[in-house]
C-alpha cells in the first residue's frame, strides 16, 4: 500500500513540470467613438491581428515602456489597461478605444 502511494505522489508531482497548454487566441472587442474594432491576440505568437483599410494586418509584439504595443512597420496598436489606439507610419488614425466588457 506504502508503495502504491510513493508511486502515485511522484506520478503526481511530474505533472506540475509539465509545461502549460498554450493559450488560445482571445478576440477583444473595442469601441473607438463610433467606431467597432475587434482584435483577435495570440499571446502565443506574441502577435494581433484585425482588419483595418480593408485588408487583415498582422502585427508583431514590440518592446514597450507601458502598456503593449504591436506593429509590422506600417501599422502599430498600442493598448494599455482598457483603452487602445491605432497608427499608420507613426500617425493616430483611430483613437479612443475602449474594450467592451465581454458578453
């Protein structure tokens, strides 16, 4: 019975070193005045991705003093607490977003 416990606790005890599972991509919903902003965040690949212009951009995490910000060159989204906002070659082009509580 002695046995079967140690066997069990160090069965146990390897799970926890078990990496975690990834997390899955999460869409955050904003609202910039009036207009609607969703952004799907891949926390995995340390990128969003949403659609802006008319086209799906990708962006790739930066390093950033405060908040966190995501850009690909052109594009940049920068988000901090609930609020968030857009550039096109370092010029605010959608300003005042805030996120949506979750539904």
């Amino acid at each position: 019975m002695r046995r079967v416990l140690c066997m069990t606790t160090l069965l146990l005890s390897g799970c926890s070193l078990m990496p975690p599972a990834p997390s899955p991509v999460q869409t955050l919903h904003y609202r910039c005045g009036t207009l609607p902003l969703t952004v799907s965040l891949d926390n995995a690949r340390s990128e969003v991705a949403f659609v802006i212009d008319g086209q799906s951009v990708t962006l790739k995490e930066q390093i950033a003093a405060s908040g966190a910000r995501y850009s690909n060159g052109t594009y940049t989204f920068w988000s901090k607490g609930n609020g968030a906002f857009v550039e096109r070659n370092d010029k605010v082009i959608i300003d005042d977003c805030e996120l949506q509580p979750a539904n």
